[in-house]
C-alpha cells in the first residue's frame, strides 16, 4: 500500500518518475536501467495522492457549464426592454459587428409570451407539415381522419376516362 508523502523534499528523492528524470534517462541505457532499478526497488515509497471524494454530478449542470453562450429566453419580461433599447440603437447606427456581439452576449428573448397556443397563424403556415400536425397534436389533441380506401377505384375510373379522351 502506498504511504501519502506531504514533504515536496522527500517526493523530489523518492521518485524518479514523477520528476521526469526517468523519462529524460530513456536515450541513455546505464542511466535508464539505474533509476528504473532504484525506482522499482522493493520498499520504495511511491507516493500517493489523497482521494477526494466523488461528488455525484448532474448532466444538466455540467452541459451548462460547458456552455459559454447564453440560451435565448423564452419570454420577454421586464429586464428585456433595457437590452432591445440598446439593440435598435446598434440598428441605427448600422453598426453590424457591434449588433452581432450584442446578440451574442444578449440573445433577444424568442417569443413575447410562452405559450404555444398564441402563435400566429402566419408562423404556423410557415412551418413544414410535419411541424403543422404536431402542433395540432399539442393543442386541438388532433386526431386522424379516417381513410376510405374504396375512393382509389373512383380515381382509377377517372384515370381511364382521361387517357382514352
């Protein structure tokens, strides 16, 4: 078992390894095998490190510290109006650069309230059909038509009329 050396002296004497002698040895043969040999020697304290206890950690907290940019708010409140004053006088001065910073450092909140119900409908016809359907999923409980599948012969009877004319 490893015994913990807290004396920086008697880690810089007990190991060859650490202090990278052993490493910058490895060119020379008879300097290599010496430090390998006083290295591995039995009763030689290698020195260990105190284990710090785990600490349990949550995906979501780590992800968001891994993450420098700011995450678009939802909503729009009350802190907001401060930020979108100073963006429409970025506009103004037709300063781009400076307005791409700004948006970076504080991105405009993504919709006036948080409710997936007032989206305009123009927004909604806008978006692809799987995106349309799922919204009537999420707010009418959307259920399917159902299908009849006779009406195909009705299609077909047409399709002949129209190649023989």
């Amino acid at each position: 078992m490893s015994e913990i050396i807290t004396d920086p002296s008697l880690m810089r004497i007990a190991n060859h390894e650490l202090t990278g002698r052993l490493n910058r040895a490895s060119g020379q043969g008879a300097v290599f095998s010496l430090y390998l040999a006083m290295q591995m020697q039995p009763g030689a304290v290698y020195p260990g490190y105190a284990q710090t206890p785990d600490v349990a950690v949550d995906d979501a907290a780590v992800l968001q510290q891994l993450n420098q940019y700011r995450r678009a708010p939802l909503a729009t409140d009350a802190a907001h109006l401060g930020t979108l004053v100073y963006s429409s006088m970025l506009v103004a001065q037709n300063d781009i650069a400076g307005m791409h910073l700004w948006q970076a450092m504080h991105p405009d909140p993504l919709a006036m309230v948080n409710d997936t119900a007032k989206i305009a409908p123009e927004v909604v016809a806008n978006c692809s059909l799987p995106t349309q359907l799922r919204q009537c999923q999420d707010i009418q409980h959307y259920t399917a038509t159902p299908c009849d599948e006779t009406l195909l012969n009705d299609v077909v009877e047409g399709s002949r009329h129209l190649l023989t004319a």
